[in-house]
C-alpha cells in the first residue's frame, strides 16, 4: 500500500472521555490521503480500547502505538518516528479538527509549495460548545514566505503544534524533536520549526478546536511545571543564535518572550497562583528577558504587543507586577 501524504499523531494518555470524538473528527476528513497515528502514552483507562474499535471500522486508517508513561512530548516523537507521510500533522485527543481541515491545509501546500501551513482556530469551552475566542493567526499579509524575510511573522503565530502541517523535512532533516520530559513541549518546538521553512502559508479558517475545561489540558495554577515555560523559550532563542537570525528577529522573538512569560500569565498564573509561585515566575522572567534582550522595558516592540498604557506600566516593571498579582490574584497569598 502507497505510504499517505499526511500522518496524523495523536498523543493519548488517560484520554478515555474524548478520544472518541477527537477521532471520529479525523475518520471523517475530506482529506482521504491520510492516517492517523495514535500513541498511547501508557494510559490505565480504556484509551486503547477506543481506539481499537474506532479503527476496526473507521474509513482512515488508525495505527495504535503503544508505550510506556513518558509525557506527551515523547509520544509526539515516537509518533513521528512511527509515521509514514510525507506531511505531518498533530490533533490532541481532547480537541477536535473540522472535516475540510487536512484537505484545505495540503491543498495549499500543493498551490503554493510551502513546507508549513497554518489554520487558524477556535477555543471552545468543553462542556457546552460555546466559542471562547477565534484566534486568527496574524494577517494573511504576514505570509508567503520564510520568518526572516517576513518581519512579525513569528511574532503572530500561536506556539501550539496542532494548526499547523509540517513537511516531514522540517523534523528529520534539522534533528528538531519535542524535548522529552518537558512541559510547553509545543513552545519549544513550534518557533524552532518555523524558523527552519522555506515558506509558510496561511489558511483563512479556523479548521481545529481546542477545548477548555479538560482535565488532561488543565495545569493547576500552583504548579511549578509554569517554570517550564523559561526553559521552552531559552531552547527557542538560542536555536536562532545558533543560526545567525537572532539579531534579525530581535523584535519578533522580544515579542514572542514577553507575550509567553508576561501578558499571556494574566489570565492563568498571576490570577490565581500562589504568592510565592507568582513572585519567582516573575523574578525569573524578568532575569529571563534581560538575558535575551537587553533594555526590552523601553522597546516599541513591548509597547505595541502590550496595547493599553497601564499594561505596558505594570508588564516592564518587576516590582510593580508582583504588587499587582498581590492585588489581584485570587489564589493563595
């Protein structure tokens, strides 16, 4: 049998309660040049089983690897070892992708040669459906060709694996794999990928669902796994100083930092961590940016991607933020 032009991992531990629906969203793609490749990461429900019989009849083929618990990160890696496309795509087992998605994605890699497209996509909260937000990807003007050639290109596109179609090159030809035994394994990995294309494309809609209220997709707040998030970046910047990009995508990579570290804690971390957890993310992100990227505090870049006065005030001074998520936060003091 001709190998697929598309493989589709999935990742699955304990993901008895969606994996259902998560494949079923794959068995039904338009895109009939295609398998799924699911990696059981060592699951003590009834994961495997699930997938078993949704493959017995399921259209698309679905390959079930099996092994033991060992992170999400290297049951993507075992994924892509295990997988026989040309391109490669990533679903979690707690979302769901639109029918049309791996079709309208490979369709636009055959119009325009790009070895990376991206859709843009929905957060949807799990228990009633309801869209919490359309995240778009950045202006389709951003796109057609390689980062440092498209200045806010990297900047505007989300860390998540799982929008996105990747030319197999872009893995085995760089060495690039997901950390194992790390969390935001994504953010590690997703700007590493991008910076290694040739051309990037955009698809103008939003084609996967990422749902809100899992409990396998749910850190606690309390959790020192946020710390995490300082190494994922660190393997991020200095990929591209490897590569000679990082003075031509100062301002992107500034952006992408602050965005992860600072503006994107508010809603999650400095809202409802606990006192002692918020204080050493901040201390640490902020030695983080000065390591990086020197008098970030006073950069345009800062400014623009904090948008309101008041957010940039708060976001470039250390002492200031820590009083603010004391104010504010809602978990333990």
């Amino acid at each position: 049998m001709a190998d697929p032009r598309v493989s589709v991992i999935m990742p699955a531990y304990n993901a008895a309660a969606t994996i259902g629906s998560a494949l079923e969203s794959l068995a039904s793609q338009t895109c009939r040049d295609l398998e799924v490749v699911v990696v059981d990461d060592g699951s003590s429900d009834a994961t495997a089983s699930i997938v078993e019989r949704i493959a017995a009849s399921s259209a698309v083929p679905v390959r079930l690897v099996s092994q033991p618990n060992a992170g999400r990160a290297t049951a993507r890696n075992r994924g892509i070892n295990s997988a026989r496309g040309e391109f490669l795509g990533f679903v979690d087992a707690d979302d769901t992708a639109e029918p049309q998605m791996f079709e309208r994605l490979l369709t636009c890699v055959e119009a325009t040669g790009a070895d990376l497209v991206i859709c843009e996509y929905l957060g949807v909260d799990s228990r009633t459906g309801a869209v919490l937000y359309d995240y778009r990807e950045g202006d389709s003007s951003y796109y057609g060709g390689r980062v440092v050639e498209r200045a806010g290109l990297l900047s505007h596109i989300a860390g998540s694996v799982c929008n996105k179609l990747f030319h197999r090159s872009l893995f085995d030809a760089t060495g690039i794999e997901f950390p194992p035994g790390r969390d935001f394994e994504d953010l590690a990995t997703v700007y590493r990928l991008m910076g290694e294309a040739h051309r990037i494309e955009k698809v103008a809609e939003p084609l996967y669902r990422y749902r809100h209220g899992q409990p396998s997709s749910i850190m606690s707040a309390n959790d020192t796994r946020y710390l995490q998030i300082l190494d994922a970046l660190a393997v991020t910047n200095d990929h591209f100083a490897r590569k000679g990009d990082f003075d031509a995508l100062r301002d992107d990579l500034e952006t992408v930092n602050f965005t992860h570290l600072i503006l994107g804690r508010y809603d999650d971390l400095f809202r409802f961590g606990s006192r002692g957890l918020r204080h050493a993310f901040i201390v640490k992100s902020f030695a983080h940016m000065d390591s990086y990227f020197l008098g970030w505090r006073h950069d345009a870049a800062i400014r623009k991607a904090s948008g309101r006065t008041a957010r940039f005030a708060i976001s470039t001074n250390r002492n200031l933020l820590r009083l603010y998520t004391d104010l504010t936060a809602k978990g333990k003091r």
